[in-house]
C-alpha cells in the first residue's frame, strides 16, 4: 500500500495538482491542512483533507481517522488545536490522541517542519510545507509505504528529490 502525505501548500496548488499524477499507482493522499485561497477540497476528488487554521471549509472536518484494510489506523489533522510551547507539547497532545482513537499512525501538519518519528508504536509522519518550510530544508511531502508484512515505511521527498 502507498499513501502520499502532503500539507501547508499555502496556495501553491500547482504541486497539489501535479502529486497525484506522478505517483497513479497511491491507494491514499493526504493533505494535513492549509490548502490556500482559491480551491476548496471538492476540486480535489482523490485528496483527503482535513482543515487548517488557514482553512476556512464549512463542511471539512478538523480531524479524520482512516482505516487501512490491512489494520492500521491513521490520525489526520493540522495540529494547530495543540499547543505550541513548550515544543514537546504538540506530540504529547498528538500521542494522547492517537491513543484515544486507537491509531498507530498520526499524520499533522501545522508546523512546516518535515519530521518522522515513533514513539510507542505511533508512528508520527509531518510532512513539512509544500510551499514554506520553516526548518532550513527543501519544500517537502511524505511518502508511506506499508509493506506485505504490515510494516510502515515512511520517506519524505524533499524537492530537488520530487519527479515533477
């Protein structure tokens, strides 16, 4: 299974367009808030989305949970309702979560700081900013692969890295 992870593109919607149509062989994108002015979920059919504090949808939640058929469970959210000081807080408050709804995957955005990590079997996937990354590095996205054996496998792909 391949889930391409996306966030905080901020109106840089010709990336949003393009990932979809280099990655066709994807069972799942996400997008994990702050699409940008102008578009709305519904002009993505093949994007989860999940409202950003950028965000103003009416009809899109806050947070989704997708379950996986092959057991995994995946937290999607922006994580601006955490707080942000002091810095350890944001992934406390995601872990406390994931917890509470059973999963084992928690994909955020919020911060436009690409970052992979576990912690208590929840794998924690941030993509970074498609648009405006906020730690030094390239724009990013995040690339989730589960295996046949059901392990997670996840790579973020920074620019100069992107097939596009």
């Amino acid at each position: 299974m391949k889930i391409i992870i996306m966030s905080d593109s901020h109106g840089r919607l010709s990336v949003v367009d393009l990932i979809p149509y280099y990655h066709l062989d994807a069972d799942y994108f996400i997008h994990c808030g702050d699409l940008g002015d102008g578009y709305t979920p519904e002009d993505y059919e093949k994007i989860l989305f999940v409202e950003g504090n950028c965000d103003y949808f009416y009809d899109t939640p806050q947070i989704r949970i997708l379950d996986l058929k092959n057991g995994h469970r995946i937290m999607i959210l922006h994580s601006h309702q955490c707080p942000a000081f002091p810095p350890e807080a944001r992934k406390i408050i995601l872990k406390k979560w994931a917890k509470e709804e059973n999963c084992d995957i928690v994909c955020y955005g919020h911060t436009h700081v690409s970052d992979i990590e576990e912690d208590e079997d929840i794998l924690f996937i941030n993509p970074g900013s498609l648009a405006r990354p906020r730690d030094g590095k390239e724009c990013s996205y995040c690339i989730l692969t589960i295996d046949e054996k059901n392990t997670c496998h996840a790579e973020i792909l920074f620019e100069s890295q992107w097939p596009f």
